[in-house]
C-alpha cells in the first residue's frame, strides 16, 4: 500500500467496523445514496467514488484513490391520516364478560381479546414523524496494483442515536401498544449504522469485475427471571443472556466499457435484514410446572431493516468536449424481489407484496475544475392496497438530487468538495377497508353469550373492532437531505 495514512486509516474503519456490529439495515443507501457521491440515484453505473463499495465495486477500478469524509442532514415530515370510526364500531366493557357463540348453540372461550375501547393505553391516533438527523460518512480507495487490485470501503454513522430501531404490528395487536399506524419502510428504516468492504479487478481495458460486503448480525437473547411473588410481579430478579454473531451480506457488479465514452453495469446485492431472537424463562416461586418443564417459556423474534434481493442494470454515455470537459448520460432499473419480506416481527403478510422495478436517470456536466449533476428517482411502493386487515404504510417515491463539485489544489495535493441537495415526495395514498378483501378486518367482539346468564350480549351484535387501520386511512410525506463532503485526491 502505497500511503501509510491510508492504511491505518483502513486498519482504524475495520476496528469501527467490529463496534458497529448491529449495522445490518441499509435502507440508507438504497433511497439517498451517498452524499460524497456526485451521483447518488444512479450509483450503480455512474458512482465512480466511495460509494462504489456498496453500489457497484466494479467502479472501484475506474475511480481515483482518494480519502473522504462528509456530513449529511435527513429531514423527515411523513403524516398518516385516519378515516373517522363509524358508529357503533367500539368494543364495549361487555368482553369482559363474553363466551364466544357457537352454531351449535353451545359457548366458547374468546378467540380475540379486544381491550374495551375506553381501557385502551392510547387513544387512537395519527402521530405525524417529523425530525432531522445528522449522519457521518468515510470512506477510501486505494489501488495496491493499479489496475488489477482496488480495494475500498464505505460507512455511514447516524450522530445522534448509534442505532434507533422500533417493531410494530400492522394489525389489530397494535391497539395494546401505539395504537396508530406508522410507516413500515421510512422513519428508523433510515437511521442504521452501515460499513461495507469491497475489491475490484480490471484485467481488460475494456472490463472491470467487483465483489464487496455488508456486515451483518444476528443477535440472540435469553432472559432468566425468576418472580418471588405471583401477587407481586414487579418484583423479579433477571439475569441477560445475550449473544451476537457477525455474517458477511455479499453483493457484486460488473462494467463493461465496449467504446470509449460507453459503459454497461450489471450488479447484485442479496437479501439483508437484523435478527433479534430469543426467549423469556419465567420462574414462580411455588408454582407447578408442566410435566418437564422448571419455567414458562415466552419465545419472541424480530426483523428489522430487511432488504430483499436486488439486481440492478445500467448504461451511460459521455459526451465528451474535451479531455476534462463533457456531458454524461446515465439509466439503472433496479428489481427488487418484495414478495419475500418479512415485517417487524418475522411474519409474512396476508397480502402478498409484489416485486417492483425502480428506475433512475442522471445528467452531468464535467467542466474544467469540477461539474454539476441532476439525478431522478421513481421507486413504485411494493405494498398493495390495505383494504384488509393489515395496514401497512408505504407510498410511492418520487426523488430529485442536485449535486456541484469543486476541485481545488492545495501546494501538490488536490481535493474534491462537493454540494448536495436533496428532495423526495412520497405521493398521497389513500386505503378504503372493505368487506370483500381476502383477508378483512376482525370482528373483534362477533356475537358472544353472557357467561353468567348465557343469554346474547347486545353489544356484541354489529360490527366492532380497535384495529388503527379502520376504517381507512391516507398517507403521505417529504425527504429532504443536505450534505457536504471533502475527498482528498491521490
């Protein structure tokens, strides 16, 4: 390696790298990509920077060694609307007090257990999510033996919380905790740490081959807690179990460059996502366990971040004016196979979520000391329309960026400062519940015998529910991002 700086810089991000263990979400790159990226939609066959690591490694070859650092501000302003409840439609105090009818004539216990909507711990409501967050990224090239090894890599760090993840249900469970509707793939799905590694090889003039990594956990957690008293259970003594395990996510790409100023870019990226597994064992002193058993067992699983297959192609041509001067035109279409998601809590939908393609274009203008670039985005929402029991909140996205570069000369050593802006529109959706759906909406108190006098509850005639989702709701938001990033060229 041909710059000691370098090299300890890269042994100091590895070492980061094993503290930023829990990164696994890269949410991130996928909608903003990089603000140290002059092309942050179309990086997959245009990112000839340290973005490259994650978007496409082939373009390592192609890139300049460099060393940068940048800052980027998020701002999100996302809003749900709620439809009105009908009349009719809250739970009452009678649930209580219900066996479930049977055809039969005979009673049942509850399949459902609805909480009275007075007794709810939050009202029902509709939480707009607006904020900001400051993010830190690094990143560097280096060419050990240029052009036949390039190595690079590449990490974003929020400022604020090292890693702020939430899990929510999408149906009526939600009542016992938020009691609202939340966004399934903005809010914290954009505030994970992340590092990627990556090398590429251009043995022919004309072709460039990549291959880099994400890290990845996999945590598992077990909970010992033992209650002396049942009559008493905020009293426990608990001890933690937990361990975490680090997995390599790879992705890889390809360039082609058939004629000077053409270019063709194939990449890869496989599934990603965090794991939280694990159990509660709960002891009561006094207490007679099943058969086998010296405890009860409550197992839970969480999934969050996921990202599912992509595979992404792209094409540029340069119209160049000079040997510094020229205009680039750039296309990726990315597909993404959303069919396969897992929500929060390791579950898959009722209704299935379809497979999306998401296209991008860029324009930029190389000028003699630097350029300026436009890149669009439309990403179509891979979640269908909620008219049944789950509410998941997802729009389409519409996104612009408009980044300017400056290349500058210190004694011998050269710089590249860039200015980036950003603007995204999730476009207002609006969900109907219906009867008709494939999966509807839960009568959550269907028509129930009093278990005293066995006669029919009145209230539970008609139609009641507490699920947040009903019985519509609409959906809507901005992005906005602003960065600032310093390479320094070599």
């Amino acid at each position: 390696m041909r710059h000691p700086i370098l090299h300890t810089l890269w042994l100091v991000a590895c070492a980061l790298a094993g503290l930023a263990a829990p990164a696994r979400a890269t949410g991130w790159m996928e909608w903003l990509g990089s603000p140290a990226s002059s092309s942050p939609f179309t990086g997959r066959i245009q990112g000839v920077d340290v973005s490259a690591a994650y978007f496409n490694p082939a373009l390592l070859s192609m890139a300049p060694g460099q060393l940068g650092v940048a800052l980027s501000l998020l701002g999100q302003s996302l809003t749900i609307g709620l439809s009105p409840r009908p009349a009719g439609a809250d739970v009452s105090e009678d649930i209580f007090r219900a066996r479930l009818r049977n055809e039969d004539g005979t009673s049942s216990r509850l399949i459902l257990h609805p909480l009275p909507t007075g007794r709810l711990p939050t009202p029902r409501q509709s939480p707009a999510s607006s904020g900001t967050l400051g993010t830190f990224h690094f990143g560097a090239i280096f060419h050990p033996v240029d052009p036949y090894l390039t190595f690079g890599f590449s990490m974003v760090s929020p400022m604020t919380y090292f890693q702020e993840r939430s899990s929510f249900y999408a149906d009526e469970r939600e009542q016992y905790f938020s009691n609202a509707l939340h966004f399934e793939r903005a809010e914290d799905g954009l505030c994970a740490p992340q590092f990627f590694l990556a090398a590429s090889t251009s043995p022919f003039r004309f072709l460039s081959l990549g291959a880099g990594v994400s890290m990845a956990t996999r945590s598992r957690t077990r909970s010992l807690v033992y209650i002396p008293d049942a009559a008493d259970q905020e009293i426990a003594d608990i001890n933690n179990e937990i361990r975490i395990t680090t997995e390599w996510v790879p992705h890889g790409g390809l360039l082609i460059t058939p004629a000077p100023g053409w270019s063709l870019a194939l990449t890869a990226h496989a599934p990603t996502r965090s794991d939280i597994d694990g159990q509660a064992e709960i002891q009561f002193w006094n207490y007679q366990y099943p058969e086998g058993r010296d405890s009860l067992v409550q197992p839970f699983a969480f999934s969050q971040g996921m990202l599912p297959w992509r595979v992404g192609v792209g094409g540029a041509v340069r119209f160049a004016a000079g040997s510094e001067r020229g205009l680039t035109l750039a296309a990726q279409l990315v597909w993404a196979q959303w069919s396969g998601y897992r929500d929060r809590h390791q579950a898959r939908f009722l209704d299935r979520w379809g497979d999306i393609l998401t296209p991008a274009a860029g324009l930029k203008l190389d000028l003699a000391q630097g350029s300026a670039a436009l890149d669009l985005v439309f990403e179509p929402s891979p979640v269908p329309a909620q008219r049944g029991r789950t509410s998941y909140v997802d729009n389409d996205r519409l996104g612009a960026a408009l980044t300017w570069e400056r290349r500058l000369s210190l004694a011998s050593h050269r710089f590249a400062l860039r200015v980036q802006g950003q603007l995204h529109r999730l476009l207002e959706r609006s969900v109907a519940k219906s009867d008709e759906a494939a999966h509807p909406v839960l009568d959550e108190f269907p028509d129930s015998l009093d278990l005293q006098t066995g006669e029919l509850l009145a209230a539970s005639q008609g139609f009641q529910s507490n699920n947040p989702g009903y019985p519509g709701f609409r959906s809507a938001g901005w992005l906005w991002q602003a960065g600032l990033s310093l390479s320094y060229l070599h």
